[in-house]
C-alpha cells in the first residue's frame, strides 16, 4: 500500500575531470506524515502494489524531479529512472509520457539522461523508445551493468551513452580478486565503445581510487553526498575531490617509482645471471637472489617462443628445477611479442603489464631481456602484488 506524498531526492555525479557536480539522480522518496521519508525502491520490488500503482507513482516522482530541476544550475544533467516495463506499455503511435513531461516544464532534453533501469522487454519495443529518446536529444543510461547476467548483446544493440556499473560488483571488485578484473573489463569495453562510466556506491577513498583506475567520468555515493531533498552548490565538494585525487596520483606515482626500482634490479640481476644462462651452467651455480624477495622463476625460449629450458624457481632459500611447460610456446602472450617488438637490443629489458597467473592465480609481471646475441630471450616472472602496497 502507498503512504505518504511522493517526492524525488536528489543525489549528485561528481565529475572526475572537473570535481564539481555534474549532475544529479531524481530518487523516488514517500514524505510520511511525521516528517520522515521512505524510499520507494522495495515498493517496485513487491507483489503487494499494483503494477498501475506504481506507474502512477514513477510518474510522480518524475513529475516532481523535472519541475524542481528547472532551478538546477543550466550545465547539469538529470537522471532519470525509467523502467522497460511501462516503456512496453506505451501506445507507438503516441508521443512518450516521459519526454511529454520534458517537454512540459521547458527543459532542454540535452540535459536529460533516461537510464533504464532493467532489460527486460520486447527489445525492438525498446530499441525504438531508445532511439526516440535520442532524436529528441536526450541521452541513455544502462543501469546495475555487470549485475548477473548482464545481457551484452542486448546492451550493445541499444549503445547506451553512458553505463552504471552495478555497486555489489564494484565494492567486491575494490577488494581485489576476479571481480576486479571483470570490472576493469568493462570499464575498457565502454571505453572502446564510447559508452562514459559511472561508478556508483562510492563509499570510500579506496572506492574512489579504484573508479579513477577504471576511468569513470563520473562518480556516486556516500563518500559524498547522500540524496536529499536540496540541490547542493556545483562547487560543494571540489576541495574535498582534489585532495583525494591528489592522493590517487601521488599512489599512483609511487607505483610508478616501485615499478622504476624493479626495471633496475632486474638489470642487475639479469648481467649476474647472463654467463650463467649463456653458459648452460649447473643451477648450484646460478646465483642466489635474497634481496629480490619478488622473484618467482626465470626460464628461456627460443626466438620463436619455445620454452628450451626448465622453470627454475625461486622459493626464498634455494632454487628448484620444474619441467613441467618445457617445449611450451608462449609466442601468443602480449609480453613475448612485445620483447620480439623491441628487436634483439640486449640492452633493452622489456616488462609486461600486470595479469593474473593461470596456474599460480597470483597477479605477475613477466620481464624479458634477449641473451646470446640476441639468439635467444631470457624470462623472469616476477610476484607483482608488492607494486601495489600502499
């Protein structure tokens, strides 16, 4: 049952390039006759209200964000939510009520995101409500994406103009593991296709760092601002914005400086070993890396990416043979054909990008310097999670 005179709250985008609000979400709020309010998210999840209810009730809400917005600074967009299911419900030969109710308040539906908050539906019916939305100028939004089964080819055939990265797959991607690198995934994939990313749930200063690292143009959440009934100032968190990107970019450049110090041990520790590996020494007479604490194993291959000699690994205290990926070609990987990019310059030490280890499942970093005059590459793999310790 409906109680209580609905209204929207609004919440802001922060945007990344600027640190001022960008924008703002209308969120649906139920002012209750003690003064307090309720959200009505868990209304469109229940059984118990009428679906006819609860359209009325979205129209409200919208009703009531476009008319305060028109208050709103004249650069700011508004998000509004809108749901396939009355999208569906929309006569085809008639104009849309959400863009009528744009139309009504005089406001520029270039400032108009309609985020759709599901993608359930006749999708031609959807297609075609999307591409009125555009024609009119407003823009599309694609809610919760990477929320289960999050439908790519149904996304991609409607090329939202901007993506909200679900917030239960973000916060567990901050933590690191798999979910970090789908979110990291994703984020490349609308980059590639154009598509600005929003990072909502951005609760906390590691939160934030991670959608800086993702490349969201906008960010959401507690960290800043809750909704509220009120428009804050454009400039409200600016201050606060730069000091904690400041702080992602000196991070960021300590990384850097980690990463500076391994290209010169690795140098070193590649002219200690070069007589050993040129030589096809015995492995009592390879050195013994102590201070390199990182180092994982170090192996060659052929010019063509053949493995030619064991794994020799590193366990802290002594070094093990393991025969295991002899003869194995690892040409295909984006580190092998880099170092064969480079050319034969024994002087170069080539460095791969981070990626998890499919055997070990540990983040790594592969370096690669050719030896015997360039007849074949030396490899090192190296545990690359000390990069990234603040």
């Amino acid at each position: 049952m409906l109680t209580g005179h609905p209204l929207a709250f609004f919440q802001p985008f922060i945007d990344t390039a600027t640190g001022q609000i960008a924008g703002i979400e209308a969120l649906g709020r139920l002012r209750q006759a003690d003064g307090s309010y309720r959200s009505v998210g868990p209304l469109f999840a229940s059984r118990k209200v009428s679906s006819l209810d609860l359209r009325q009730l979205d129209r409200d809400i919208r009703d009531n964000a476009l008319s305060r917005f028109r208050e709103a600074p004249p650069d700011w967009f508004l998000s509004l939510n809108i749901s396939p299911r009355w999208i569906s419900r929309a006569p085809a030969d008639q104009p849309l009520p959400s863009l009528r109710q744009v139309e009504r308040y005089g406001i520029d539906p270039r400032r108009i995101v309609f985020e759709i908050t599901e993608l359930t539906g006749n999708q031609q019916r959807l297609l075609e409500v999307v591409r009125r939305y555009r024609a009119a100028g407003a823009r599309v939004a694609i809610d919760d994406f990477g929320a289960g089964y999050s439908q790519l080819d149904r996304i991609m055939d409607l090329a939202p103009d901007i993506l909200k990265l679900d917030m239960r797959l973000f916060q567990a991607a901050v933590r690191g593991g798999p979910s970090s690198e789908v979110v990291k995934a994703m984020a490349l994939m609308a980059e590639k296709t154009g598509c600005r990313i929003i990072a909502e749930g951005v609760e906390t200063e590691e939160e934030l760092e991670f959608a800086l690292e993702c490349g969201a143009r906008y960010v959401q959440g507690f960290l800043f601002a809750q909704a509220s009934e009120q428009f804050q100032q454009a400039d409200a968190y600016l201050e606060r914005f730069a000091a904690l990107r400041t702080r992602y970019v000196q991070h960021k450049l300590q990384e850097r400086s980690r990463l500076m110090e391994l290209r010169q041990q690795l140098s070193r520790f590649i002219q200690d070993v070069r007589s050993w590996a040129e030589g096809h020494s015995m492995i009592s007479a390879l050195p013994l890396p102590h201070d390199l604490p990182w180092l994982l194993r170090l192996y060659q291959c052929d010019r063509h990416g053949t493995q030619i000699t064991p794994n020799l690994e590193w366990n802290g205290m002594f070094w093990q043979e393991n025969r295991r990926y002899l003869n194995h070609n690892w040409s295909w990987r984006p580190y092998f054909y880099s170092l064969l990019a480079e050319g034969m310059d024994e002087r170069r030490l080539n460095l791969s990008t981070i990626y998890r280890d499919a055997t070990s499942n540990q983040y790594c970093i592969t370096a690669g310097q050719f030896i015997a005059q360039g007849q074949r590459p030396l490899l090192i793999d190296i545990d690359a999670s000390f990069l990234t310790e603040s």
